[in-house]
C-alpha cells in the first residue's frame, strides 16, 4: 500500500531534497485540487486525470443494518476520471 509518506520518500528521493520538502509540495498540490474543486473548478492534470465536483441530488434509502428506510439530503461529491496515460499504465 502506498501511503502519503510512502509518496513523500519517492518524491525527495527522485528529486535529491529533503522529505521536508518533498512533504510541502505534496501539501501544496493536494490543498491546491481541494481548493479549487471546492469552488466548483474542474482540475486537469495532463496524462493524470480530471478531478471535479459532482451534486448528488436528495433520495429515499434504506439502512442495510435495520431495514428501515431513511431521507439522504443532497450532497457534493468529488469524481475522478484518469487519464490516458493513467488508464493505459493500469491496464499494462
């Protein structure tokens, strides 16, 4: 499994700086896409893949627990759709 410290070690190793480093640019490009996602910017990232926002309109479900049927209120979410480049690199 790949964990965000796992990505800072690969990013100041490739790059030859520190983790400390290495640990704000991750910083900054996570909080950058959830910035501009979060006002309604659609993010691409070439060869990467697309991050937008997505409304989720109200509807009736049912708890898979008790059976009983409850009211979700709408909702945004974030949807991602990969690249090229990334779809290509999974399916090798």
């Amino acid at each position: 499994m790949v964990t965000k410290n796992t990505l800072i070690e690969i990013i100041a190793e490739k790059e030859d700086i520190t983790k400390t480093k290495a640990s704000r640019i991750l910083s900054l490009i996570g909080n950058g896409i959830m910035e501009a996602v979060s006002n309604g910017e659609r993010v691409t990232i070439a060869g990467f893949g697309t991050f937008e926002s997505k409304e989720r309109s109200e509807r009736d479900g049912v708890n898979p627990f008790t059976g009983e049927k409850i009211h979700i209120p709408a909702s945004k979410g974030v949807k991602f759709k990969p690249g090229k480049a990334f779809k290509e690199s999974v399916n090798k």
